[in-house]
C-alpha cells in the first residue's frame, strides 16, 4: 500500500494499492543474425567450410542451399551450449560457388531469416 504527501505536508487519508509484477512479458523479438561465415571468395581448391553465425538470444538455427521457409529448411547447425553460437562443417566442390540460407528460431518461435 502507498500513501501520498504533498510538498506542503498534506496526506490522504485513504492507502491506494499498487499492483506490478516482474515476470517478463511475451517475446515477439526474433533473434538477430550476425557474423556470418565464410563469406568472400575462398581459394579454389577448399572442400570444407565452417558455415559460422552468431544469434544475440538462444535459438536452433538451420541452413539450405535455397531459398526456402524455415521449417522447410533441410540442415541443423549445430549450437554452443549457451545456443548463440552455431556452427555446421560442409563439403563443398572446388571451384564452384555457393550461396546458403540460413534461418534461427527462439525458443518462443520467432524466426529470422538471412539470405
């Protein structure tokens, strides 16, 4: 309860309650996707990269080689325990290039797609 005094030293006479809570209210951020690697050009006779992005929340983060909705994506990325790290090692043909699509989910499904 909370009782008012004005700068005069009046009161009210009547307590007013005051309800808050602190639980965290509904996500509906989806997390940001940043650093992505590889990018640029690579030397033409790699066969592997380390596809790498960084997420600013917890979230499961996917991958393709087109251009598609999230929950159609075909490969996980592997996360960090903290999940804001995630990294997947792929095989790749030399000297040929290669464009991935990469799309994070939190844990409240908001969904962010980087192409």
């Amino acid at each position: 309860y909370i009782r008012c005094q004005t700068p005069q030293g009046g009161t009210n006479m009547m307590s007013s309650l005051v309800n808050f809570d602190t639980k965290m209210g509904v996500d509906m951020e989806a997390p940001m996707i940043s650093s992505p690697l590889p990018s640029g050009v690579l030397p033409e006779t790699t066969t592997s990269v380390d596809l790498r992005v960084t997420t600013n929340e917890k979230a499961e983060c996917k991958y393709d080689t087109t251009n598609k909705m999230y929950s159609l994506m075909a490969f996980d990325l592997d996360f960090s325990g903290d999940k804001l790290q995630h990294t997947k090692s792929v095989n790749v043909q030399k000297d040929t290039a290669y464009t991935f699509y990469v799309g994070c989910s939190d844990e409240k499904g908001n969904i962010t797609l980087i192409r």
